[in-house]
C-alpha cells in the first residue's frame, strides 16, 4: 500500500517552489473571488427594487451590474479550477493522507453549489423577457446564494486546515479518516472564517462599485445611475464593513486558543505574559488590549514565542499547553510507534501491539515528530505581522470612506465633492490589499503545517522535481496575468461604453 509518511524527505527547493505556485493560484483567484461574492448582492438588490418599483432605470443599472459580474465570473472560474487541481500534482501526499476529510467538502462545493451557481446564473444572463420577472428575480439571487453556498464548503475544508476536528488517524491505511461531518461542517472556525469571508467580500463587491460609480461623477456621467447606485453600494459597503470587523474580532479569538504561534507571529511576541498591550507599529502599543482580545479579559494570559517553545503555559481557562520542545520528543516517540507498527503487524504481533500503544499514546503530536528544531516552528513574523496591520489599516481606512460617501449622499453633494470622489476611487486598490493581507496573515502563519499541528508542509508535498514545478509556476505566472489584463480591459471597456 502507498504510505506517504514513510516516504524519504522531499527536496526542499521544490516544496518552496510548489508553495510559491499554490500562493501564486490562490492570489489571483482572490482577485475573482470577492467581485463574485459582492457584485452578486449589489446586481440583486438592483434587479429586487426594480421588481417592486417596475422602473426601467432599475432593469438597465442590474443589467449593468450583472455585465461585469459575468465577466468577473467567468474568469475566476478558470483559476479555482487550477487551484484544486494543484492538490493532486503538487500536494499528492496530502491529497492521501486526509483526502478523506479534505475532499469530502470539496465535491460538495462542486456537485451541488458549483451547478446550482452554474444553472442560474444563465437564466440571469440569457432570462430577460424569457421568464417571468418573479423568476429572473429568483435566478439572480439564487446565482448569489450559489456563490457563497460555494465559499462555504471552501471554507469548511481551509477552517479544518487551520483546526483539524472530527477526525481519527490510522495508522494500517495512514490516512485521517473522518469520524464527525458535522463538526467538520459546523465548527466555530469554519462558521466565523464564512461568515468573515463573505462579508470582506461583499465589501469588496461594494467598494468597486463605489469606484465605478465615483468615476462616472467625475466624468459627468450617467449621473443618476451613478447616485443611486452609489447609495445602494455604500449601504451594503457599510453593514459589510461592520459585519467584517466583528467576525474578525471572533476569528483572532479563535487563532488565539488554536494557533498560538500564528497569534504570536501577528504580534510579533517572543515574551507572553499577563495583561499584554497590542502593537499598533514599533514601540506604540495600546496597553493591555492583546490581553483584552485574545482572552476578553485586560489581564488574561497571551503566550509568546518563549513560552509556545521552550517552557510551555498554563492558558487563561487554566489547561495545560506543553512546549513544543516536548511535543517534538513526543512526536519522535509516536513515529517511532507508528514506524515499528507499520513494519511489524504482518510478522510479530506482539511487538506490534507494544508499538501501536507506544503510537497511541503520543498520537496527538505525531506531526511534531517530522519538527527538527524549534525554529520551524517560527512562522515568518515579518510577513505575518505587516500583513495583519496593512488588512486592518485597509479597513478602517474603508468604513471611514463608506462614511463619507454617506454623508454626502443624504446632502445631494456627492457629484461635487471630488476629493471624497477620488478617496472613492482609492479605496478599491485597497480594499484589495487587504484581501490578499488576510490570506496572507491565515495562510503564511499557519507555516510550518499543512495541517496545523497534524501535517507538516515537508510530508505534504509530492515528490517532483524542482524543474518541473519552476516550469509550471512560470506557465501559470503568464497566463493569470494575461488573464487579469483580459478581465480589466475588458471590464473597463464596459465601464466607459455604459451610457443610461
């Protein structure tokens, strides 16, 4: 039988290159991904008060809208499709060892919201004045409410990466088999990364409407589809924006008790201690507020790299964390167990069964058995830590130009204020970053696992050589970029031939 974790270590150069092409996949396809999930609440809004109001002005801005959500869609088709497939080129060892967990939420995502999103959103396109409007009202949500059933199970299969639950390993086929789908699908992680998700994406969908409506002013255009549109997007824009903030608020609660080092890395902590302050930069810090986040007490213990490391903690609510020094021996002791059982269960089943209870006994820190130093262990702070302040920093800076253009919308003086108009404009290269910052902050910090604390990215990776994912990596540079410069002429054509 195929035992990945048995195999000989894969060559270095070509994991760092097949994380490269992963991080390469997935950040363009985050470029696509937010619009969907954002257009599709602003072109149904638009199509719903039409439908109530039957004023043609409302038909033609939704169809507006729906345009450059197609364009958007369809191109973000292409690079989710290459993504998924890169599990099983470059990831082949991880595609078996919890393919089982992994790939269960996945094919969800494709058999039931992929076509659900599929079906309708060609009733959407291709519907009007084909069905009645009652239907084509239907579709265009339902395109929506395929796009984020999408995201969901997406999102299931990334929270258990970062919190693997409901799931038993065993060692005879060394796969983790599930044990629990509902704590896999419902966890707390998967529904706050959802929930946070969706909404930062419908911010961004509200934010680059915003930026189109705002560029119409400027030019003197389509004046009252641009108003009212506007008034439309920075409501959606606004309750997003909040909705972005508290579940991110969650979400560093969770990081906290699951993800200790990624918490740390964040805030670039080497000493944890008790009523920590949060770093806003170097050496301007907000007192006691780390504390107050993670634990939601001013004094609560936050652990630092010291502590995660070299001489283990006791958390906030008491539990007892043992240093990664002594995971790591743990870990050693489980895969000896998991070795000695592997090579022994068909000739000596007596000493089998010594190395299966030795295994079972350290079962839970296995992954730290494949850790040769603590410095792996060490995500890359740097990166992490600006990352989480730029996704912030965009944020506040976003909910403030939400407010502007509010503001100015409910005086009637948005069309003459350039400089809110042009702060508009600025917001979506923003609102951008701050995306990819958050991918950056959940992905780059979880390093050195695949699987937090289950599957290091070394035991993950196939076996390929470093040529072969160089050439690829430098085929998918070119094409999504030809990709996205396809999309934004594309898109700004549209946006400059639109007259209402």
């Amino acid at each position: 039988m195929y035992s990945p974790i048995l195999l000989s270590a894969v060559d270095p150069g070509m994991i760092d290159w097949a994380r490269a092409q992963f991080a390469l996949t997935a950040c363009y396809h985050w470029i696509f991904v937010p619009l969907t999930l954002g257009l599709a609440v602003v072109m149904a809004c638009a199509e719903s008060i039409y439908y109530i109001r039957k004023d043609d002005f409302w038909r033609q801005t939704a169809q507006f809208w729906q345009k450059l959500f197609g364009i958007n869609f369809a191109i973000g088709v292409a690079t989710g499709i290459i993504l998924e497939f890169e599990f099983g080129t470059n990831w082949s060892n991880y595609s078996w060892i919890v393919g089982d967990i992994f790939g269960a939420p996945l094919a969800i995502e494709g058999i039931l919201a992929f076509f659900m999103e599929a079906t309708f959103v060609a009733v959407m396109f291709f519907g009007w004045d084909k069905v009645s409007k009652g239907f084509h009202l239907a579709a265009t949500w339902l395109t929506g409410i395929g796009a984020t059933l999408s995201a969901w199970w997406i999102l299931v299969a990334n929270s258990w990466m970062q919190h693997p639950v409901g799931m038993h390993f065993n060692p005879d086929t060394v796969r983790n088999e599930m044990m629990d789908f509902f704590a896999i699908a419902f966890s707390g992680e998967a529904l706050t990364k959802f929930l946070h998700t969706v909404m930062s994406g419908w911010m961004t969908g509200a934010v680059f409407a915003l930026g189109v409506c705002a560029w119409f002013l400027l030019k003197g255009r389509n004046k009252r589809m641009a108003t009212e549109s506007a008034r439309l997007s920075a409501i959606i824009g606004l309750i997003a924006t909040l909705a972005t903030l508290a579940t991110g608020d969650k979400s560093g609660v969770h990081v906290a008790n699951n993800q200790p080092a990624k918490f740390a890395a964040m805030e670039g902590l080497e000493q944890g201690g008790k009523g920590v302050g949060l770093s806003i930069v170097p050496g301007i810090e907000v007192p006691n507020m780390l504390s107050f986040l993670a634990t939601r007490d001013a004094e609560g213990f936050v652990p630092g790299f010291n502590e995660i490391l070299h001489t283990g903690y006791t958390t906030h609510d008491g539990i007892e964390v043992p240093s990664a020094v002594e995971k790591m021996e743990r870990g050693k002791l489980a895969l000896k167990g998991f070795t000695d059982y592997r090579q022994l269960k068909d000739s000596n089943a007596d000493a089998a069964a010594e190395a299966r209870k030795l295994f079972d006994e350290h079962a839970d820190y296995f992954g730290y058995g494949y850790i040769k130093t603590t410095d792996e262990l060490i995500p890359p702070t740097g990166i992490v830590y600006w990352a989480f302040r730029i996704m912030v920093g965009g944020g506040m800076y976003i909910m403030l130009a939400l407010l502007l253009a509010l503001f100015y919308l409910k005086r009637g003086l948005l069309g003459e204020s350039k400089w809110v108009l042009y702060a508009l404009i600025g917001a979506v290269p923003l609102v951008y970053l701050a995306g990819q910052c958050g991918w950056i902050v959940a992905e780059v910090g979880r390093q050195p696992w695949a699987i937090q604390d289950l599957l290091p990215v070394g035991i993950a990776a196939s076996q390929l050589s470093q040529t072969a994912v160089i050439t690829t990596f430098c085929i998918f540079a070119v094409l999504f970029t030809l990709l996205l410069a396809v999309e934004v002429r594309i898109m700004c054509k549209a946006i400059s031939e639109h007259k209402q």
